[in-house]
C-alpha cells in the first residue's frame, strides 16, 4: 500500500510533492517518477533501431539492461530511503545538584533511578544523566549500560537554571529512540524560565515526569534584604530596616556593620540587640548616624539562639550601600610626609578635604576607593601594592569615574616598577623609555635555585617572570641554574629584554638542578655582568641556602665590578645558611629576605622590588631645565604662565591616542606633564616630583597653588546631582537599572547623554548602556549573578541653561547580593512542577520507584529514522551501463555469460596437475581421431544420373534418392532450431567443447 509522508518538503525541486513511502521505502522526491515511462518508452522506440543486428536473445537482454539502467537512475534522483521505526524508550535523568537540594536528597533520586530500572526496561532501553545546577552537565549519555546515576562533575551549586539542564537533555536525546525526561528538583530556578522549555519539550513530543525533592525545613531564617537610603548626607540619622523571614518563631540576635566594623547598637554598649521573630516575614528597624561621606557599605546579620534548626548559614546576612553627600575627598599616598606636606596644605587651602594615609595603609577594595573623588600617589613604588589593589585602582578610574594623580619620584613609574602591571594601562605616558633614548641600561642576572622548596618550580618561573615584566625594554637580564645534565650554565644568556618573548621562553625551559656550589654560578655572573655596558649590575639569588661558597674570592670580584646581590632565602637549613647568605648580601650593598615555608606567594613581589635597582637608570638629572609649554588646549593649566625649573625627572615615553602632552623637557622632549580621559575618569601624570629635590623651586612659585588645585579639580570625579536618581530592581541574576533625570526646576529632563560602567564583586568592569524611555527616563538590565555588591557609576552630559555650556554630573548606585537567590527559597516549588508535567504529557512520579514505569511506552510516538540508499542504486546503475555497452558493442552471448558466472560460482576446481594430464589426453584423442579420418576407405561411387559416370567425393555417407549433392541434411527432431552464430559465440562455444573433453578425460584418469 502506497501512503503520502505527513511532511511536504517545503524548498527545492522538484520537491512540490509529498514523501512516498512504499512499505521500507521512502522517496522524499517522487514527482522523478513521472519521468521514468517516458524515459523507458523513448528507449523502446530507440532500440528499433540501434538494437535491430542483435540476436533475439541478445537483443531481449540488452533492452531490459537499458530498462533497468534508466530505472536505477529515476530511483536514485527520487532520493530513496530506507525507513526504520523505531521501538527503544530513552530516558534522560535532570538532576538539580544545586545547593537548594542537600546532597541526601540527591543520593535518594539516584536511588530512585537504580529501583526503577530493575523493572519495565528492556535489554535495548537507554538511559541518560544531566545534572544541573548554575550550569548543566552531561554525566553519561543515553545508552542501554547505564543504569545509575553518576554525579562527576557538577560545576558552581550556587544557582539553578533547570531550563539550561531540560535544553542540554533534548540536545543529547537519541534519533532512533523515544524520549522521556525525568527532572528530580526542588522546582527553585535562579536563572532561565523552566516553562518555556518546557514548551519545546512538549513541541518535541518528549514528556517530563517529574521527581520533587522535599527537603525537611526546621527552624530557617533568611535575612531577605536591608532596606535603606540609596542617599545621605553627613549627620544624618539613617534608618536601616532588615527584612527577615522565618519558618518558625524563633530568637536571635541582630548585628549591623559599617563598612566591615560592627556597630554599636545596645544601649549596654553591645554591638547587637536581641530579636524575637514571629512565623512569616519580620522588620525590624535600626537607627544609623552618617558620619562619614562616600559610599557607605551596611551589613544585617542574625545569630539563632539555637543553630540546630538553621542550617543555611548564608542566607543569615543582608547588605546596602548608601552614597553619603559630602565635600569633594582626595586622598594622597605617601609614605614621606616631607614630600607631600606642602601639596597637602594647598589643597586644603584650597577648600578640598584631604585624607592622607600611607601606602601600608591604602584602600584595599572598590568600595573603599570610591569613598573619594581623587587619588593622589606622591611618589609611590608598586611593591607595597598587591596586584588585586592595582587593578581596584585601575577599575576606580575606568570604571567608576575617579580621578588620578601621579607624581614623579626615584621609585615613581618606570623607577617604582609600574611597568607591566595593571595600573600602567591608566596613565597617560608610557613607563619604557622610547627605543631613541640613549641612556644607561640596567643589566640583572638571576641565580635560580628553588628545587628544594615547595612548588618550586612554579615559584621558581613566577619569580623570574615577574622580575622580567618590572624590566624596561632597553635593559639587559640573563639567566643562571644548574642542570642535571649540564652543570652550571646560562639557561638565557645575558641580552637585551626586548618584548621579553626570548627571555620568557628560556624560563620556561628551566631544569630546576639542585646545586652544590655557588662559586660556578656566581662567576659566571661576574663575567657576564661585567663584559656588558650597564649603569647598575645587580643580581637576584633564590636558594634555600645550602649550597657552599660564595669563596672569599667571588666576593671579591663582586665588590670590585660594583655588582650588587640580593639574596631571597625560603624554608633554609638553619641558622648557619641564614647568616652566611645575609653577609653576603651587605658585603655588596644588597637586600637579604628571609621567607618562611607557607609565605612563597610574596617571592614575585620581592623580585619586582629587587628589579627596580636596575631601573635607577631610567632617572635623568642634571643642570636645572625649564619645563617648556606644548601649547596643548588644557582647562587645569588656564590662567597659568611659565613653570619653575626642575633638577631631574623619570623618563618617560608620550602615549598615541588621546593623551595630551601639557608639559615637556627640553632633553629629548621627555614628557613632563600629560593628561588624558581613561574611561569615565581622568588622570594627570607629573613625571618631576611634587616640589622635593628635583622640583624645589616649585615651593615659592606664586601659581604654585593654583597650579595643583587647578589639575586635582580638573581630574577629580564630577559631584552627584540630587536631580538625578537611579532605581534598581532584581530580578533573578539581572538587575533593572532605572534612571530619572530632572531639570533644576522640577521638570524631567528632555535629553543627556549617559555613560556608564558597571563593577563586579570581582573587580572587572562591564558597559553601562542606557536607552530612553521616556522623557527624563532612561533604563537598562545588568547581570548581577554572583553574590557581593556591585557599583553603577554613571555621568551624563546635559544641555546648559539657555545655550550656555553642558552641565556635567555624575550618579552612582549600588546593587547587593549578599547571597545568591539559591539560598532565598526554602519551599519547593510544586505548583511549577506540576505545570511543567501537564503541559508536557509527563506524571508526577509516585513515592514507590517500582510503580514508576520510567520506559513506559504510553503516549510515546515512536521515531523513524531513515538512511539514504542512493549511493548503492547508483552504484547498481554503473555496472548496468557497463553491461548495456558490453552487450552491444562485444555482442556478449548472455546464454554463455550466464554459464561462466555458473561456473565461476561452481565450488568444484580441479587441481593444476589434473589439468596438465587431463589436457595432454584430450590432445592424444584429437590426434587418433585425425588419423583414423586419413586411413578410412574412400566413398561409395553413386548412381549415374545422366550419360556419364559421377564421382560423389565426401566424408559422410551417400546421399540417398532426393538428396541434393553438397546441400546439408536437415536436422533431427531434437537438436535445437539453427540460428546464425556471432563470431565470439562461435569461439566460446569450440573454447567449452575442449573444456568438455579435458574435463571428460580428466575425470577418467581421476578414476
């Protein structure tokens, strides 16, 4: 029976008509088949002709090879398939392993899983795992041997996206099987929408059964937010309101923190008051004054009286920020009061409020940074800076809009060790000095011996690199360890840093030897440091310090070639390796560090301080010089003349782009002063000191005043506009920034232009983009998945009053995740899991896992898998075209070719030596029989038919009465009708008689 397929093929051609399907066979493009009788009726009329010299036989065969052919060729445009249904079930496990399910709970459904497979599964039924929890994992794909449910790796428990995890199952779901999905949940999602998956599940056909996981909820509170005032002022009195949820009535103590310190709130002095909370939703109120302006981090947090009953300990907290009004805040870092105390008296003097500190004591965080609008860093090294507080200052001022200062210094930029490192991506010069700078070099060897302390050899590379990176291009640095193999030798020879590529290469080929003897190691670093053309030779040793020397001698050498050593000693033998490497270290002016085992991690910063003795050479000074005035457009040098002169300087290099040179030396145009925008916040570089040694004369410069509250001004953050509010909403991992703007007058604020950046939790910075709405109203959505507090900084640019200049303002909001949604929910969320059931044609799993019936084939519409068989008929219609042409054109007997592939197929085969006898017998028979026709006696003489005798000269017998002379007698009734012979049959035919007579011959010699 011949049945239409239920899909029509939408595109192609002829592809207007429906898929076939006869039986196992699919044609998905049968319109082809209208063109097979007119193919073969055209191929019938043809061989009237082209086929009429052919025998009957010949002629028969080589028109049905011809319809065959053209058959083939119809079948294969059809694009024939096999079809195959399908009767497997496939069952595909979702299983939440997110923190809302406790690992009991999880255990319990693999179970589940492992009970129902022991009943109504059959050999051939497959099943699957994904477990999900804030990102889906396939543990095993569906195959008929799995049968339990592996949990390997789950990825982050914290946060759930069950719609990801029903997703990932339908992409790994079989072709040829039926498909069922069970999801094992508490039904919480933190991210995606569980029912619009759903509903692609459903379009697929595949249902979801579905296993609720109820976790036992005892005596649970939650702190689900702290209300308090997005805005302040200083002095005011905040009322911070925690939002707190319990299961049960339940006692605690309530606790509030300012910026990590706990506050205090009893009127006994304690730093926490006592709560009583009713079953439900509970508010308490806390009365908070602003004593200090900025960003303003307060945390709630509740302790149970009895913790049995809580388990979730992370839910127990809430966070807020509130952004208190104040004067403009700077903050200058230095750690010589004697170099910035006449830069901090102008300021105040000029009506900003300075906060001084010193780089021990710098802001550690974003939040603590943003506390002030401008940062100023009065010559500073990068050392007492760890890398996480240099890029919390970078993201300060890309990010949130802040303002920096850098001022020169012999341990400022280049000299300081800001090459390489994030802040240096910031400043508006470049710390390398440019490659036409002829100036003194530093050239650093480095001693690697770190076999013997733990991860060596990853600290060992560490170090070396970060030493590298503190490098300025134009400085010289080799590399010395003893090898296994090899001794003593110079794994980088010394060489010019460059990009530091080659350099880098040959610390990644580090051996890690342990050495015996110093001596090796330091002479080579003697002559090496001392063939080069350098202004500072310093070597950098890393040991435990057991190897013997240095010899008396050695040091000497050192002393002589002015080579200092530094030496860094981890986890040591004892006091005697100590004190041996310490004297060795001041007999050559250099540094002694002494690290204890567990405190490896601070060895790169030690090398990048002990880098910088090679950098002095980036410093110039000299005669004094007047800084010279680039005529570049600057509002912070308005109003200002000429500039003192000045004894000395870092080398620096001008950076492309936007940066603006304001100030440069007459030696070499050397930058001396460059500003520049750096995201939302701007930043003023001072190559020459703040007014110390090289810029002394600056303290009596009359524009001296106006000269740096003029610049701090200009780079500081621009103040916050009460005429602007931000709004957020969370929802989920996406936050909904709302913006309103307004006009002085109270009116909503027609255009601006908004720019803004997000902070994370983990200190990177993400785009801001706002888009109208409305008059006066702008918004946005921002991903805010992970817990901690994240800081919208925002600055718009508003058409001035009246055609005058644009108003510039700046807004900041803060968006806190004290803990992630997974936490939030203590109930499972039934209802959703029922509608995930009903709208998919799934179950809700009963309690027993032996009624579950996971492979049940109810309701299951059973696949169809096809495979294309194409290739075959085309191959099938090439050997029909060879055997058409072999029947035409060879006029192959098909009678004979039917005998050789009989015999071909024949298992019978006679041995090569029987038919070399056989062979030679049927050759001694052709000669008897020759010879027998030459002896025979001649021919009867026949009747005379006229006057005279006639001779009848033949071989057969005489020609009876009604014969004709010479015409052949008719043949028997048996033998078969004549019929003209073709050349090759002929041959075949004499070719089979010999065959036939070795085969009789053989077989007679075999017997």
């Amino acid at each position: 029976m011949i049945a239409p397929h239920a899909l029509l093929s939408a595109t192609g051609a002829p592809g207007v008509l429906g898929a076939l399907v006869v039986g196992p066979l699919q044609l998905d493009e049968p319109g082809w088949l209208m063109v097979w009788p007119i193919a073969v009726g055209l191929a019938l009329w043809l061989s009237r002709k082209s086929l009429a010299g052919l025998g009957g036989r010949v002629r028969v065969t080589a028109i049905a090879a011809r319809v065959l052919l053209l058959t083939a060729l119809v079948l294969v445009l059809t694009e024939p398939h096999l079809r195959d249904e399908g009767e497997d079930v496939s069952v595909t496990v979702v299983l939440d392993t997110s923190r809302s399910v406790p690992a009991s709970l999880q255990q319990q459904a693999s179970l589940y899983v492992e009970r129902a497979s022991e009943t109504n599964r059959s050999v051939s039924d497959r099943l699957g795992v994904v477990t999900v929890a804030r990102e889906p994992y396939v543990q095993a794909l569906p195959s008929a041997r799995t049968d339990r449910v592996e949990r390997i790796f789950v990825g982050s428990p914290d946060g759930t996206d069950l719609a990801a995890g029903l997703r990932l199952a339908l992409a790994s779901r079989p072709s040829d099987a039926a498909t069922r999905v069970v999801l094992a949940t508490d039904g919480n999602e933190t991210a995606g929408s569980l029912l619009e998956a759903a509903e692609a599940a459903r379009a697929a056909g595949v249902p979801i059964d579905v296993m609720p996981l109820v976790r036992e909820i005892g005596g649970e509170v939650v702190v689900e937010r702290l209300v308090a005032p997005a805005t302040a002022r200083v002095g005011e009195t905040i009322a911070l309101k925690p939002v707190l949820t319990a299961t049960r009535p339940t006692t605690g103590r309530l606790s509030v923190l300012v910026n990590g310190e706990a506050m205090q709130l009893g009127e006994d002095g304690s730093r926490s008051v006592p709560v009583t909370l009713n079953a439900g939703t509970n508010v308490e109120s806390v009365q908070i004054v602003a004593t200090r302006d900025g960003p303003q981090e307060y945390e709630a947090v509740f302790e149970p009286d009895d913790p049995e009953g809580d388990t979730i300990l992370e839910n127990n907290r809430a966070l807020a920020v509130t952004f208190v009004a104040g004067e403009g805040r700077v903050l200058v870092l230095s750690d010589d009061p004697r170099e910035s105390a006449s830069l901090e008296d102008v300021l105040r003097v000029s009506g900003l409020n300075v906060d001084a500190r010193l780089s021990s004591n710098a802001p550690t965080t974003l939040t603590e940074l943003n506390r002030y609008d401008a940062v100023i860093m009065v010559n500073q090294e990068s050392y007492p800076f760890s890398q996480r507080q240099q890029e919390a200052m970078r993201s300060y001022v890309h990010d949130s809009g802040g303002g920096l200062i850098m001022t020169g210094g012999d341990r400022s930029y280049g000299a300081g060790g800001w090459i390489g490192s994030p802040l240096e991506d910031a400043l508006p010069v470049q710390l390398d000095p440019p490659q036409r700078r002829n100036m003194p070099r530093g050239a650093l060897a480095l001693i690697i011996h770190s076999v013997e302390m733990a991860q060596g050899v990853y600290f060992g590379k560490q170090t070396a690199n970060a030493a590298v990176d503190a490098l300025s291009r134009l400085d010289l640095v080799g590399i010395i360890e003893y090898q296994w193999t090899g001794g003593t030798s110079w794994v980088h020879p010394m060489s010019v840093v460059g990009d530091g590529s080659a350099v880098k290469r040959s610390i990644n080929n580090l051996t890690f030897g342990d050495m015996k003897n110093f001596d090796p190691s330091f002479q080579l670093a003697v002559n090496g440091l001392g063939g080069v053309d350098a202004g500072q030779r310093h070597i950098i040793v890393i040991t435990d310090g057991d190897p013997s020397g240095p010899s008396p001698a050695i040091v000497r050498a050192l002393q002589q070639a002015q080579i200092t050593v530094s030496i860094v000693v981890i986890a040591s033998h004892g006091v005697m390796d100590q004190t041996r490497m310490q004297r060795l270290a001041a007999a050559t002016n250099g540094r002694f560090y002494n690290i204890p085992a567990g405190q490896e991690a601070t060895i790169p910063q030690i090398f990048v301080k002990e880098a910088q003795t090679v950098r002095r050479s980036l410093i110039w000074e000299g005669e004094p010089i007047a800084p010279i005035r680039t005529g570049a457009p600057s509002e912070a040098l308005r109003g200002i003349g000429g500039v003192p002169s000045i004894g000395g300087y870092v080398v620096t290099a001008p950076r492309e782009g936007l940066a603006l040179v304001t100030l440069r030396s007459p030696v070499e145009d050397d930058p001396l002063a460059a500003q520049w925008q750096y995201g939302l916040g701007r930043v003023f570089a001072l190559t020459t000191d703040a007014g110390g040694r090289w810029a002394a004369a600056w303290q009596n410069w009359e524009a001296y005043r106006a000269f740096w509250s003029q610049h701090v001004r200009w780079a500081m953050r621009p103040s916050g506009s009460a005429d602007v509010r931000i709004v957020t909403e969370t929802r989920g991992d996406e936050t909904r920034l709302i913006v309103e703007a307004f006009t002085p007058e109270g009116e909503r604020l027609p255009f601006a232009d908004f720019q803004g950046r997000l902070s994370t939790p983990e200190g990177e910075g993400r785009d801001v983009t706002l888009r109208q709405v409305g008059p006066g109203r702008w918004e946005t959505s921002v991903e805010t998945r992970d817990a901690g507090s994240y800081l919208v900084a925002l600055q718009y640019s508003a058409p001035g009053p009246e055609g005058g200049p644009p108003v510039r303002g700046s807004a900041q909001a803060a968006i806190t995740r004290p803990f992630s949604d997974e936490f939030r929910s203590l109930e499972p969320n039934l209802a959703l899991l029922r509608q995930v059931a009903d709208a998919t044609g799934g179950r809700l799993l009963p309690p027993d896992a032996r009624q579950a019936d996971l492979w049940r084939r109810d309701g299951l519409e059973m696949p169809v898998t096809t495979r294309a068989i194409w290739i075959p008929l085309a191959l099938a219609a090439l050997v029909l075209l060879l055997i058409d042409v072999a029947i035409r054109r060879v006029r192959l007997d098909p009678a004979v070719l039917v005998g050789l592939v009989r015999r071909a197929a024949s298992p019978a085969k006679q041995k090569p030596g029987a038919q070399m006898d056989a062979l030679g017998a049927a050759r001694a028979k052709a000669k008897e029989r020759i010879q027998k026709q030459r002896v025979a006696p001649p021919p009867e003489v026949g009747e005379r038919a006229g006057p005279g005798p006639e001779l009848q000269i033949g071989a057969g017998p005489k020609a009876t009465s009604g014969e004709k002379p010479g015409v052949k007698p008719p043949a028997k009734p048996g033998d078969p009708p004549g019929e003209p012979e073709e050349g090759l049959g002929r041959l075949l035919k004499a070719k089979q008689r010999t065959r036939d007579d070795i085969d009789s011959t053989g077989g007679k010699q075999d017997h």
